[in-house]
C-alpha cells in the first residue's frame, strides 16, 4: 500500500448537492477526512437545502461516459462509492462503464429518496436497478424505506432486515449492510457475506441534523476498502466515523442541517 494516504484515489460518482450536505459534495469531504485523494463523476445536478429538493437536472450520458474515461484512463480508483441514479439511462451509462474498467471496492448506495420524500430515483426504473446495478456491489447499503421497496415487503425488525439482506445478496451483491437508522429504538445495522450475519450496535441520536448521513457512511466504506480493511472492518469504522459525524453535525439551514464529515479535524 502506498504510505502516502493522500495518494491513494477513490471515486464517487453520484449526484452533486448545491447545498453541501450530501450527494458528490459529502463524498468528497468524507474522502479528505480519511485521508484520501477525492475524484467525481457527476450523474445529476440537484437544487436542494436542508429543507427541500427543488428540482433535479440529469447529465446528458455522453458526458457521464467522457468523465468515466477522463478518470479511469488517467488516475484508477482504489474504490469506487456510486450513489443516486436518477434514469434509466443513467443506469446504463454506470452499468456500461463498470463493466469496461472493471473497479475494485465498489459501494452501492441505493439512493431513493431525499429526507423530505423527493424520489430521487424514480418508482419506474428500481426494478431495473435491482437487476443492473446490484451485481456490481461489494457492498450494498440500503436503509429500511429502500430495502422495503427493493425486496417488495416492509422491513422492520430485525428479522426483516436479515431476511431482506439475504435476498439482496441472492441478486448479487457480495456484501448487503441494511441500515437501521429509521429505528426508533436505536441504529443497529445488519451485514451479511452469504454466510453469516454481523450486527454492528449504535445507540439512537437525538438530532434532526442528519442531511446526508447515507451518502457519507457509504463514501466511509469506501474509503475504507480503499486503505485495504476487509468489509466487516471496513463498515465498523465507517460507522464509527458516521456516528462522530452525526454527534458533531452543524446546526446549519432551517431544516435537516448536515453531518460534520471533517469533524476529527474540527474537535478536541
């Protein structure tokens, strides 16, 4: 491994978020609290806050090839963390391109909806993701609404996180991580290889600000990955890094304000 962590290139190709707080912007701010060198493939422009998505703009798919052969034929990725995917083609631009550079570490975050309910990947094209995209994961990280609409039941308990995560690893994801978050009790989270089940513990944190916590526990991963961790390391210390992030979260906006992704450079 390369001594220099600033040396060490990791991707995130999602959609960009005007107001800082989640999408590429978070990506890459949770890349340089690890460490790493930051690169981006933008898929959509969002207009949103704390407290709304506006609207949302998507790149046309020849610039979304240009910027996959911009990145890959110069600086490889150590990891790759893909986040929201917002049509149809779009998935096949993403799908076209993992399938032409084959990455390492790739992390799937299966963004659906904003934190006020904008569906940022629209109900008509999920089946499709399911079957295109979830093969290429190394990790998969829905939360409870998302692995409710990819596995077709409502998962609640754990026993409905484990039984989604199952199914999830039977359309091809190496590793599925089903986030408990939306818990009220607490934020346990369930990971399973297709072999065994992890429970990785969080106690519930009161807060409201909590823009982008997704996209930054799954650019943690990543990151993650990139350093060389296996994926049950991995995720603990993302999680680790999400739950410090989220204690620590800026009280900016009139909304959900976000996550303080350099938080372990901003505290004592």
């Amino acid at each position: 491994m390369n001594t220099h962590k600033n040396s060490i290139p990791v991707l995130s190709v999602a959609g960009s978020d005007c107001s800082g707080g989640a999408g590429v912007q978070a990506d890459l701010k949770t890349f340089a609290a690890h460490g790493l060198y930051g690169m981006s493939i933008v898929l959509s422009v969002v207009a949103e806050n704390t407290q709304r998505v506006i609207t949302s703009y998507d790149v046309p798919s020849e610039c979304i090839f240009a910027q996959f052969d911009a990145v890959f034929e110069d600086i490889p990725p150590r990891a790759v963390k893909i986040g929201m995917l917002g049509s149809e083609a779009i998935i096949e631009c993403v799908a076209q391109s993992l399938e032409r550079y084959k990455p390492r570490n790739i992390v799937i975050d299966p963004v659906m909806f904003a934190k006020n309910g904008f569906p940022l990947m629209p109900e008509s094209i999920r089946k499709s993701f399911a079957s295109t995209m979830i093969p290429h994961a190394d990790v998969l990280t829905p939360n409870l609404p998302e692995a409710s609409e990819l596995c077709g039941f409502s998962v609640e308990s754990l026993a409905d996180m484990k039984q989604a995560a199952q199914i999830l690893h039977g359309i091809g994801a190496k590793h599925v991580l089903i986030k408990g978050g939306h818990k009220l009790d607490n934020a346990d989270d369930v990971l399973y290889d297709g072999r065994e089940f992890h429970i990785f513990h969080a106690p519930k944190i009161a807060t409201k600000n909590t823009h982008g916590t997704g996209c930054t526990l799954s650019s943690a991963i990543a990151s993650n990955l990139a350093l060389g961790l296996e994926a049950p390391e991995a995720i603990e210390r993302a999680k680790h890094y999400i739950s410090g992030a989220i204690v620590h979260a800026l009280d900016l906006g009139k909304g959900n304000g976000p996550t303080n992704h350099l938080y372990v450079y901003n505290t004592d």
